[in-house]
C-alpha cells in the first residue's frame, strides 16, 4: 500500500529526518534551523523524464562535439573565473546576498552575450518586464536577440525554451521557479534541487549554457543554494560590502578551469564596471607614512593583489581589551595579537585592537600574517613602515615566518605597482632567483620587528 510519507527536512542544508526539531548538522556550525515538513509522493520521477538511454564506450573514441566550446562574455573579468568564457551547456550558479548586485551583472552579461553568441533568454521570477527594461536602459540600447519574460512555471520557461531556441538562458532566481507537480512550495530545498536537475537536463541535453541566481540567506528560512553545488558545473559567489562599490565574484568550484579565481568589478551609475587593476583600486586612498598601515601581497588563485591593511593599538580603558576586525578573519588575529606578546614582548593584553582591510576589500590567506602582525606592531609603537614595502609571510605560534607559494607573482605585481622594497620569509628565498624588488628574508616575528621598526 503506498501511503504518502511525510519527511522533515532542513531548508539549509537538506538533511532529512523523520521527526520535527532542528537541525542536528546546522546547529553544529551555530545556526539552528527548523526541519519543515515536506511531502514527496509525487517528487520522484518528475526531473526523470527527458534523459536518453546511455551506452558506455570506449574514452578515447569519444568525440567532444560542440561541448567545450567557449565564447567570450566579452568582461574579461568574469571569463576569468570561468575558465576562460562561457562553455557550452554549461550550468553556473551565481549565489550572493540579496541587492549585491547579480540580476545586474547576468543582464550586462546577457546584452553581450546576445551580440555574441546568439538568442539570450533571461527569466526572471522576481522583477516585472517593466523594472528589468528600466534597468536595461540604463545600461545603454539593447540588442535584439536578448528576450525577456517574468515566469516563475518552469514548465512555462521549458516552453519558451523550446519556441526561442536560445544559446544562453539566464534564471534569476532558482528560489523563485517551481514546478507545479511538487507540493512543496518554490524556494523549499526539494523545489530547487527538482528545478535545478531539470534546467540541468535542458542545459546538456540542447546545449544551452545555463545561469542560475542563488540568493545565499543568513539563518534562511529559504533553501540555501548550497544544495545545488553538487549538481552544477560551476558555482561563483558574487560578494561585497554593502557601503563599497567594490564587488568580487569568485570561483568555489570551477569544472572547466580552476577555482579561487577572482574577478573584480566597480558598481556605479551605469552597473558594474570592471576593475583591470584591482590592487590599484585598494591602495588609492593609502595615507603616507602612518603608523599602524602596511600592504600585504597577497594571492587570490593565481592573481596577485595587494591590499592594505590598517592596525590601531590604543591603551584599554577598563576590564578587559577590545578586538575588532573587518576584512579579516577575527580568531586569527586574535592568535597572530597573542604572538606578538608573546614572542616579541608586547604588553598588548592592557591594549585595544582594531584592524580593518581598507577599501572593503578581504584578506582569507595565512600570508597576510606578517602583514596583520607589522600592521599591529607599527601601530603600537607609533612608528610608520617606509612607505614602499610589501609584506608577505604566515607566522606559526612559535613566532616564525613561514614560507608562502607564489612569491614571484606576488612581488612582481608590487613591482608594477612602484613598490621597491619587500619583507618574505627567509624560506621562501632559496630559489636564487632575480627579484624585481629588494628582497629581506626574516626567519621570526621578532627578527621583522626589530628589523622593520627598530624595536
Ligand atoms: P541587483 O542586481 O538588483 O542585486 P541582486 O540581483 O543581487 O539582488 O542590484 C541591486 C543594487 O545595485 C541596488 O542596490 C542598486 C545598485 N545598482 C547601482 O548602483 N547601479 C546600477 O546601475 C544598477 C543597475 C544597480
Ligand atoms: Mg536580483
């Protein structure tokens, strides 16, 4: 007897469980997120439909066809993080927080795209025709061959597909289309990944490079796109601060090139621009001289970027010393403040620490270690670094200078830049390679601080 069965699962992540509660794997990393009841009686076989019978055959005989075949997006900077453009039926998900900027770039994208590639379908579940040709205007004419429709049915846009017959299709958002055969309601996970593996199956099957808008919520009550990483062939995360016009869009996992490659845009007036020289762009601002400021060269996948990062070490006023950070991670500087005491003598326990990553930019890597130490160190002892000094280095809690990959790049980059002088862990220099800068290994935290700061 085949009963519906009633299944909780968690809108976050996707674990399913018989019982209500919260989730056991979410309320591990700190969010608690409530299982919601899901019927999927009727779930199963739908995304099914549609899929050849396959034969296997020997790998070497097997003849590429049109897949691989890239054209250009015709922004360098996000044809860098693809992997070198657009792959033919290829499935990207571009996730971010709401208003940072996505439906902008998939439209700039798209009238480029129309020009050059072919008819560009652009779904949109969640702004009317007339908001998305406000918007398209702005941006300048657009071409003939980008059509538009507000449909949230994907049964609807399968249609469509079928009539337009375009090269690339645009849904914004994933959250926003459903399929009417499921009960669940659209944004719920089992909505996603069923709409997901049918867009999947439109995108291979024909041959349409397909993206997909994933909003990213805090503590979502909506699915998260994270359960769609799986299923996609690329997944890029377009970030930013709020306040900045900076925004980064960057590779998480790439299956036509590699991932942790940036690109880097400006939003402004006319949508976004993109950033050729983004080290330039963060060092615009940098006050000469200042104590507690030092630049970092620090890598993002194969691109170099310098970035400055600002330290203010003032006397605490009472109970215990505040830590603030932005733009980098907040335990690490912590651990990096509690070297410097340790290992150089800095009484920084009876100290407030602030560090920002000026521009609104963001440091994740351990090479920027040495960089957060001098910045804290320079700051304390209100004394300024020169002013054309790179720092690269991790720093262990021992106190020494780690060796970083990449060094060439790095110090090239500052190089073109007018940076003449650079700070690198000793390890690094075994290589008796020429160095465009002049060079100073430091083995210890210590040794830089003494030999930076005169300390
Ligand atoms: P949007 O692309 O709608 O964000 P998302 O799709 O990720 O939710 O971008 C919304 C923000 O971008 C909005 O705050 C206004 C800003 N914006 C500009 O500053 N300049 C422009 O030319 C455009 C089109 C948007
Ligand atoms: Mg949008």
């Amino acid at each position: 007897m085949a009963r519906e069965r009633s299944t909780y699962r968690c809108q976050e992540c996707g674990l399913a469980a018989a019982k209500p509660g919260t989730c056991p794997d979410c309320a591990r990393v700190g969010t608690y997120v409530q299982l919601v009841e899901e019927r999927v009686a009727l779930a199963r076989g739908v995304a099914r439909a549609g899929v050849t019978s396959s034969r296997p055959q020997p790998i070497r005989e097997i003849s590429v066809g049109d897949g691989g075949h890239r054209v250009s997006s015709g922004m360098a900077e996000l044809d860098r993080v693809l992997g070198g453009g657009v792959v033919t039926g290829s499935l990207v998900l571009i996730g971010g927080d709401p208003g940072i900027g996505k439906s902008t770039l998939l439209l700039q994208v798209s009238r480029m795209l129309a020009e050059r590639a072919g008819p560009v379908l652009y779904v949109s579940g969640e702004e009317s025709a007339g908001q998305v040709k406000l918007r398209a205007d702005r941006l300048g004419p657009s071409p003939v061959d980008l059509y538009f429709v507000a449909e949230t049915d994907l049964q609807a846009v399968e249609a469509h597909v079928a009539a337009i017959q375009p090269r690339i299709l645009i849904v914004d958002s994933i959250q926003t289309v459903y399929l009417p055969g499921l009960e669940s309601a659209p944004g719920s996970v089992s909505q996603v990944r069923e709409c997901g593996a049918r867009l999947m199956t439109l995108a291979k099957g024909q041959g349409i490079a397909t993206f997909l808008v994933g909003h990213v919520t805090k503590e979502g009550a909506i699915a998260g796109p994270r359960v769609l990483e799986h299923l996609v062939d690329t997944v890029l995360y377009f970030e930013g601060e709020q306040h900045h016009a900076y925004r980064v869009l960057r590779g998480v996992k790439n299956r036509f090139g590699s991932t942790n490659e940036i690109g880097v845009f400006e939003m402004g007036e006319r949508g976004l621009t993109e950033v050729r020289n983004p080290s330039g762009f963060f060092l615009a601002e940098r006050p000469k001289g200042a104590a507690g400021s030092v630049v970092v060269a620090s890598l993002e996948g194969t691109r170099p970027l310098l970035v400055e990062i600002q330290a203010l070490v003032a006397p605490a006023g009472f109970g215990t010393p505040r830590r603030t950070v932005l733009g980098a991670d907040y335990n690490r500087v912590c651990l990096l403040l509690a070297v410097l005491e340790k290992r150089v003598g800095f009484p920084l326990q009876s100290q407030d620490a602030f560090v920002n990553v000026a521009g609104g930019a963001r440091v994740a890597e351990p090479a920027a270690d040495l960089g957060l130490v001098l910045a804290a160190a320079s700051s304390y002892l209100d004394r300024p670094l020169r002013g054309d000094l790179v720092v690269v280095g991790e720093v262990g809690l021992a106190g020494e200078v780690r060796a970083v990959t990449g060094l060439e790049t790095r110090l090239k980059e500052a190089a073109a830049l007018g940076f003449t002088a650079a700070v690198v862990p000793q390890s690094s220099l075994t290589d008796r390679g020429s160095h465009p800068l002049d060079v100073q290994g430091v083995g210890s935290v210590d040794e830089a601080v003494k030999v930076l700061l005169g300390s």
